[in-house]
C-alpha cells in the first residue's frame, strides 16, 4: 500500500511527489494527462516581489514561494536534474504613457521596501528612460520609461515538471497515466485508476482545473474552476532573444524569451470557455494585438505555436491548501489560478510537509478549503 497517492501530475503535483520521495515516502502519481494541463502551457515568470495586483495574503506566500526555488534547485542538481529552465534573466516594467510614467517612481519605491524586506528576485532597481529599455529589450516600441529589476528570473514550466517527476522516481515514487476516481469507504478514501483500486495511507488532490470534480466523491467543496489562457509563441529570426528581460507593465499581459529566438506572448484570461483547450481567432487576436502594441518590433516574427492551460482558478483568487475538512488524511493543493508555476513548488512542499506533521512555516488560513464549505461541513 502507497503511503500517499497524489492525484495530478502537474508542478504541484510533482513538487508534492518529489518532497515526500526525498523523505523516503512511498508515493505514487496519477495524471490523466488531459489537454489543457495549466503547467503543460504556462510561461514561468517568478518575480513576485515586482507584483502588485494580487489580494494582500497572496503576498507571504508568494514571497515564500520565490525563496524556496534556491533550495529546491540545489535538491534537484544533487538528484541529477541541473536543467531546468529556470534562468535570472531581469524584469522590465514598463510605462507606454505618461499617466504610467508617472507611477514609476512609486512603484520602484515599493519594490526598494521590499528587497530590503528580504524579498528575492528583485535584485537591483533602476528607473531606464525609453531609449535603454530598448537596449535590452530591442522589439520594443514607443515608451515613456521603465523599471529594470536585476532578478527577475523566467522558468520553463514543463521541463521543471518533468525534472521533479524524475527526480521523485529516484527516490522511489512511481508515475501513472490514467484517470482517477475517489471513492469514500465509510471514513476511508479509496482510489480507482486504470481497473485497479488502491488504499493509500493518504490523498493529495492537485489535479489543477480538474480537483473540484474530483473532491464531489468525497462530498468536499472545491470551487475549482477552470480559467483559459492562451499564450503566443513567436520566433524572431536573426535573433538571440536568450538574453532579453522579461516584459510586464500596468496590464495583465506580458512577453519573455526563450533561447535561442522564441519570444512568449501572453497571456488571455478567460473565465467562461469551461473546459475548452482550444486556441480562438479571438484569443490569437487579443495577445497579438497587445504584444505589437508594445513591441511592434516583432512583426517580423513567424507564429510558431499557441499553447492554451486550463489555469484552476478559485472565486477569491487565492490558492486551496491544506487539509480536506472531515477527511484526516485527505490534503489539496489547487486553484493557483496564473500564478502556477510561481508558487507550485512551494505550495507543493507545504503540503507534503503537512502530510508529514510538519508546522507550516506560515499561516494558512486564508487558503484552508474550509473557506468554501457550508457551516455543516
């Protein structure tokens, strides 16, 4: 009997699996490798220290987050996994107005704080004029300033996956592709995959956009919902874009690089397609149209693919971790929404830790699933 199965094979799901393998755990994934998979598709900025959107308990997760990568990294460069896809390449903030122009001297106010503060990948802070944004970043058009962090670092989401997954079987853990069904046995949880069931010490449900379905067997709510995003992968030709900063602003959209010439362009945010994997004319369009508006320099460019993830988004936008309420050896580690691969390693290894009896190093209630359950439980 596996003393945890964890059902989702994703960068949570394989954070989960990596940490408990390196504890000498018996762990098992289960991954039905849907079309759609938000880690499968994700761009990979970590740099949360420059974000200014999210709910304020976002923030001492995110933070965090950001700091175990160094740990985690040196983990996995012991376990034999040196690449991957995680690079420090700086962060660009930029302002296409003067009402945003304005603002960016605040802005780099608050990220000095925060550095001081502790807060990684933000390393130093310059405000550029137009004309050295450029520089760095040489498909970018008409600006009104910007703000370069040092540390801002980009990270391949599927090659960090695949480097946990197979870390984690050498340490013991085993990988399954199928889909998987809960069932609740009286006061036990049982799980069926592939004609087989199993009894596992434990459940982890990290099954991203999928997780709500999965937690009705156990009469659980998880308003998991799935968010689309449709991302644009471009090639520049005749240019190394290796070394190119990472593009955000005053928007949710934003562009990074890949060597040798690929430029990401991203990202829609789409609440209602339901479980749809498909790229749209409309969703083509939209990143298209807001990557030239900012860097008409890449109208050159050839469209080399459109990945789309189906992002499990929760109605507060916060992430659900921790244990399932009534079910004492049931755990969840879902609804990052787009900040999936920034805070699934960590959000990961919380768990694991938890599963474990392991403190968690921060507070946790405002992303206990008990949030969403009615007052009977």
């Amino acid at each position: 009997m596996d003393d945890a199965m964890i059902i989702g094979g994703g960068i949570v799901g394989a954070s989960t699996a990596y940490r408990l393998a390196r504890q000498g755990v018996s762990v098992t994934v289960i991954d039905q490798a849907a079309q759609g998979q938000a880690t499968a598709a994700g761009a990979g900025i970590i740099s949360p220290g420059t974000s200014t959107r999210p709910l304020p308990a976002f923030y001492p997760l995110a933070f965090q987050s950001v700091a175990y990568y160094e740990e985690l990294l040196a983990q996995l460069a012991e376990d034999g996994e040196a690449h991957t896809g995680y690079e420090v390449v700086g962060l660009l903030h930029i302002a296409t107005s003067e009402t945003e122009a304005a603002q960016l001297p605040g802005l780099a106010s608050l990220f000095e704080q925060r550095r001081e503060a502790g807060v990684k990948n933000i390393g130093e802070i310059k405000l550029l004029p137009a004309s050295e944004a450029r520089t760095l970043f040489p498909a970018l058009g008409t600006l009104q300033g910007a703000i370069s962090t040092s540390g801002g670092a980009r990270m391949d989401g599927r090659r960090m996956r695949d480097a946990l997954l197979r870390a984690a079987q050498r340490h013991g853990a085993r990988f399954v592709t199928g889909t998987a069904e809960l069932h609740l046995n009286d006061k036990t949880v049982e799980v069926k995959a592939n004609g087989q069931h199993f009894s596992p010490g434990a459940v982890i449900i990290a099954g991203g956009a999928w997780s709500g379905s999965l937690a009705e067997a156990l009469r659980l709510k998880l308003p998991v919902y799935p968010q689309r995003g449709q991302i644009l992968h471009l090639a520049l030709p005749d240019a190394d874009t290796s070394r190119w900063p990472i593009i955000v602003g005053f928007h949710s959209h934003y562009m990074l690089t890949f060597p040798t010439n690929r430029v990401i362009a991203g990202a829609t945010r789409e609440d209602g397609p339901g479980f749809d994997p498909r790229p749209t004319v409309s969703g083509v369009q939209e990143v298209l149209g807001e990557a030239l508006r900012v860097a008409p320099g890449l109208a050159n460019a050839t469209i080399h693919e459109m990945r789309v993830g189906l992002r499990p988004a929760s109605p507060d936008g916060l992430p659900i971790l921790g244990h399932a309420p009534g079910h004492e050896r049931v755990f969840v580690a879902t609804g990052h929404g787009p900040s999936g691969l920034q805070l699934g390693p960590y959000s990961g290894a919380l768990v694991a830790d938890l599963l474990l009896g392991k403190p968690a190093p921060l507070d946790l209630t405002p992303f206990a699933p008990e949030r969403f359950q009615n007052p009977s439980g």
